[in-house]
C-alpha cells in the first residue's frame, strides 16, 4: 500500500468516526426529543449516518485498509458532557437541539477538512455527496432550533 492510498486511508476512517458520531448523536437527540415528528426525524437521520458510514468503510477495504469501526474519542466525551449538562438544565427541545446542531457543526468541519485533501476522483465525488447531505442536516437542525426558540 502507498503513501497516498494511506493518506486517503485515514481521511476516510476519520469520516468513518465522524459518520459514527453523528450516528449515535442523532440516535440520543431521537430518544430524548419530546416531539413525535422530531424523533422520526432523528431516527432517520441515525440511519442515514449508519449507511454513510457503511458506505466509507467499504471503500476502506477496497482500498485494502481495516475500516474504523466506532465513535470517536471526542464524539464519546461530547455526550458525556450533553448527558451531564442535561441533569443539570434537563432535556428541553431547544437544548438538544442545540446540542444536535453543534455535533453538525463537527461534522462539517470534518467534511470540508477531507475535501482540502488530494483525494481520487471517484471517492470526492462519495464525500462530497456526504457532505452535501451534512450540509442539509445542518440547515435543517438550525432551522428547527430557530423555531423552537421561537415558541419558546
């Protein structure tokens, strides 16, 4: 294996945790939101998380790396800290939210790291379409959060 399928190796596995992350995030947001409508919508977004996630590992292997296969350190702490801050102030709709918009905002930033980087025609055109779908996420939450401040 060269140095740049290496490379490529480890920008997909950290997209891999990402996906991870935003898999089980949006899995905790669909538990603890109140609204019907929202834990569907979480719940399919966990989904879609999975099958991104899927989708990177299998280029891994294809490219002959091991796939990462789990969240990230940092994505484990973050709930943590969410579970801890929602002891405190409880689980309002607007604060998961607000937690669920910053775990995109990660995301995003994962994404836009991965695209800076030389990565094969083919597998941009994977990452960007993921991101684009992160992008999407992002505005949704956003939007849903705005909403429910409103009401508030």
């Amino acid at each position: 294996m060269n140095t740049d399928s290496k490379e490529v190796i480890s920008t997909l596995n950290d997209l891999i945790e990402t996906c991870k992350d935003g898999e089980e995030g949006f899995r905790v947001c669909a538990e603890d939101i109140k609204r019907p409508e929202l834990k569907t919508l979480f719940a399919q977004r966990a989904t879609e998380c999975a099958q991104a996630a899927q989708e990177l590992q299998a280029i891994v292997i294809r490219l002959g790396g091991d796939p990462e296969d789990s969240t990230s350190v940092a994505g484990d702490l973050h709930r943590r800290w969410v579970d801890l801050k929602s002891l405190v102030t409880g689980k309002n709709d607007e604060a998961i939210l607000n937690e669920c918009e910053r775990g995109e905002d990660v995301a995003k930033k994962s994404y836009h790291k991965a695209l800076e980087k030389a990565l094969p025609e083919d597998i941009r055109q994977v990452v960007q379409r993921q991101y684009d779908g992160v992008l999407r996420n992002h505005d949704q939450v956003k939007m849903l959060r705005d909403a429910e401040r409103a009401r508030s």
